[in-house]
C-alpha cells in the first residue's frame, strides 16, 4: 500500500465513525503489538498517523499528499 491507498483508508475510517476510528487504530497497534504481530501493529500504526492528522486538520484527505 502506498501513502494514497493509507490516506484514502483513514480518510473512511474517519467518514464513517470519526473521531474513535483514532482510538481503534490506536488499541489495535497495542494488541497487535502485545501478540506478537508486528506487522500488523505496523499497519495500525501508519493508519494511526495519517488519522490522527485528518482528525486534527492537518491533512486534508482530498488533496494531493505531500511527503517531505
């Protein structure tokens, strides 16, 4: 998955249940973690980054992503 494919991810996690898809992806990256998976904390990791600065307004889903 590329930086688009998360964004677009987070972006409907976010749309469909807003603020608390930040909370799961955080719990997930815990759990995950504590079993062993690090791949899949990883996962729920970068998920959780790209939330969290749609939720705060750093990012803007709908516009093109700059990674510096």
């Amino acid at each position: 998955m590329g930086a688009s494919d998360f964004c677009q991810l987070a972006a409907e996690l976010n749309a469909d249940n807003g603020p608390e898809a930040l909370d799961y992806a955080r719990r997930a990256v815990v759990a995950f973690e504590a079993d062993g998976a690090s791949d899949r904390a990883q996962f729920w990791y970068l998920l959780s980054v790209f939330l969290d600065d749609i939720v705060t307004h750093r990012l803007n889903p709908d516009a093109a992503i700059t990674i510096h």
